[in-house]
C-alpha cells in the first residue's frame, strides 16, 4: 500500500490534544505532519465536519459478513475487507476451541493472509481463543474440543504460523497452563486469562508469570466475592493487566463498564467486538466453530441462551461508550486504538503522530465512519447518504 494523502478535516484527535480544522499529510503510508489548516491547503480528500481518529484495533475477532475464522486464507481476507467500514484497520482473526488439525490449518491461513496484498485492514496475526479453557466457564466454546495445555501443540500451531500466532487465551487453573505461558512468552506470543474460574491466588501467579490481559471481562469467569475476588478482582486491582470490554451493552451493563474504568483507568481498558460471522447479516441462525446459534435483535446465543459471541463492531463499541456510557470521545477512541495496539505490542499504530502509520479513521458527527485510510491508502469511503 503505502500510499500518499492530504486530508483535511474539521477535528483530528492526537495522543495529547485536539487540532481543530486540520490538515493530516501522510506521506508514504507514514503521517508526515499534523497542522492547523491554511486557506490554501491542497487536500486530497476534504472532510469538512470529519472526525480524524487512529484507526481502530480489534484483537478479538470471530468473524464477518460471512466469513469465520478458518483455514482459508480467502475468508481472512473477506473480514479484513470487510470490517474497514467499521472503521477497523488492524485485526487478529481469533478463533474458537478445535482440533489441533484445524488450528494449524487456521495458522497456516493467517500467514498467507498477512502477506497478501488487499484492500482492507492489516492482518495483525492470529489470536487462539482455546482449547486450553476451563469446561465449567465455556461459554460458547465446544466442550469437546476443549483439554489441557499442551506445550507441544502450541510449538506446532506457532510453526504452522510462521511467526505469526500473536495471542493465546487460556485458563491459568489447567494442568501445564503456567508452562505453556511460559513458553509462549518466550515466542513474543502475548497471553491472556479467558473462560476460567480461577481463583484470586491462581490469577495472580498468572500475571505475575507474563498473562498481560484479560479475556472480556466479567464474561466467561467466576463473580467476584469480597472474600474470594477471584481472576476478576485480580484482573481490576492489576496495574499490568488490560481488561477486554464488550461494549454491547448486552454482555456488559453499562455500570460495569463504569466500574471497570474506575478500577484500572481507561488506559488499561480496550474495546473488543467479539464479533462472529452473522455480524452484519440479518437475525437467523448461525454457526460459530461447531456450535449452532441463533441471532435474535442483534444477539448471538446458543440454543440454551448462552452468549455465543456478538455482533457488534467496533465503531458500535465507540459510540455505545460515548453515548450510552457518558464516556468522551477521546477517551473512547482510546480505548479502541490506543490501548490494543500497545497491548499487543505495536508501536507504529494505534495514535495519530508523525512517523506512525497512515492507519487514519474518519467519523461523521454522528459517529458513525466516514473514511477509512490504511497505510495511507483510503479502502473505505461511505458515499453520501
């Protein structure tokens, strides 16, 4: 990509303030300057009423439109390109508990698909949800496919995936769980705590052994009790661990969001969609892995009422925060920029600066996504109304 663009727009948002009225050059897929616009500005693109923000990260994605997480390269691709609407410019596919054969397959698509040339979101790399989860807090997860820890199956997928298996969740209770963390993190391989129940103690030896995040909060883990706070109470008091959010307003009330945010600050707080296949399709049924799953008013369950999923995207998340919440825009686009890239350790997105990326997404006053430019280069553009 690495394309060339002068935009200009009513507001920028940066990591330290608001330019009012202003141009973004992006030189190379690179943000070259950030001014105050001048009456003469050559712009490429004009939005004049546009709300300049970082694109945004989602590093919990099932699916899209369609497309699932799997083993083909094409399908990866079709959620990339499809979830630039949404205002999204770097995602990591997530998959759900399976065998190891389709795990390696799912590897094997993820670093195709980074490499292929496309016009939509960046391909961060691929984010295991599972197998390695804690049968009683599954969720949607396929209790069959679920075991313990298995330090050779890891070494195998990360193989598969030549470099790019960027997130594992697991249950720091298992068997060979402290292990397996050890040896992801000694791969760069970034690990969270999702579908467990463990305890306060356990949580804590997890963090203190390298699991950075926790896996949608509250969702998929034991309640909090004041004798007995458990991975949640551990993942709130935590200074090094970023609390996943599902701001659907389905999965979370709005208070939790609010108690989460006054617990950790929203610098340790990051959006996630969560999102499976039936996203942006009509209400009716669905697959998510193996599971079947009907979509009713927006909300994904399973047969017995289980959440399975959601289909929510990330600019939904942003105005839920924002309008919903009574959380400020900056402080939201934040929450879904910002801190995942820092999360997941990239350093060149995830702000508006000089030197980073070209990852630029356009809000309307509503919002709601204008334009989205990757690298530098404008994959969306919503035509006018």
């Amino acid at each position: 990509m690495a394309a060339s663009e002068t935009l200009a727009v009513g507001r920028v948002l940066t990591p330290h303030t608001t330019i009012e009225d202003a141009v973004l050059a992006i030189e190379d897929g690179r943000i070259a300057a950030i001014e105050e616009r001048v009456d003469d500005a050559d712009a490429t693109l004009s939005f004049p009423d546009g709300i300049a923000v970082p694109g945004f990260v989602d590093t919990h994605v099932h699916g899209y439109a369609g497309h699932s997480v799997c083993g083909d390269p094409d399908a990866l691709v079709g959620i990339a390109e499809g979830v630039v609407g949404t205002g999204v410019t770097t995602l990591f596919p997530t998959t759900v508990s399976e065998s190891r054969s389709v795990l390696v397959a799912a590897a094997e698509a993820t670093a195709t698909a980074v490499e292929r040339d496309h016009d939509g979101a960046a391909v961060g790399g691929l984010h295991l949800e599972g197998p390695y989860l804690d049968p009683d807090q599954r969720g949607a997860q396929d209790p069959d496919a679920l075991c313990d820890p298995d330090v050779d199956e890891l070494r195998a997928i990360a193989d598969a995936a030549d470099g790019t298996l960027s997130r594992i969740t697991l249950a720091p209770e298992l068997s060979g769980a402290m292990e397996l963390v050890r040896t992801a993190r000694g791969r760069d391989i970034v690990v969270s705590a999702g579908h467990t129940a463990a305890d306060y103690d356990t949580a804590s030896r997890a963090f203190d052994a390298g699991v950075s995040i926790a896996t949608h909060l509250y969702n998929g883990m034991g309640a909090f009790h004041h004798r007995e706070p458990g991975i949640l109470g551990a993942a709130l008091v935590r200074e090094d661990v970023t609390a996943e959010l599902i701001a659907d307003l389905i999965h979370l009330h709005p208070a939790a969001i609010e108690l989460a945010l006054a617990a950790k600050g929203p610098e340790r707080c990051m959006l996630v969609t969560d999102a499976i296949a039936a996203t942006e399709l009509p209400d009716g049924e669905y697959e998510i892995g193996d599971l079947d799953v009907v979509v009713e008013d927006g909300e994904s369950r399973l047969a017995d009422g289980t959440l399975a999923g959601s289909t929510l995207t990330m600019d939904a998340a942003v105005r839920n925060l924002v309008q919903s919440v009574g959380v400020g825009l900056p402080t939201a686009v934040r929450m879904a920029s910002t801190v995942p890239a820092r999360a997941m350790g990239l350093q060149d997105r995830g702000r508006l600066a000089p030197g980073l990326r070209g990852d630029v997404t356009v809000l309307d006053p509503d919002l709601r996504v204008r334009a989205t430019l990757v690298d530098g280069e404008v994959v969306h553009e919503r035509g006018d109304d």
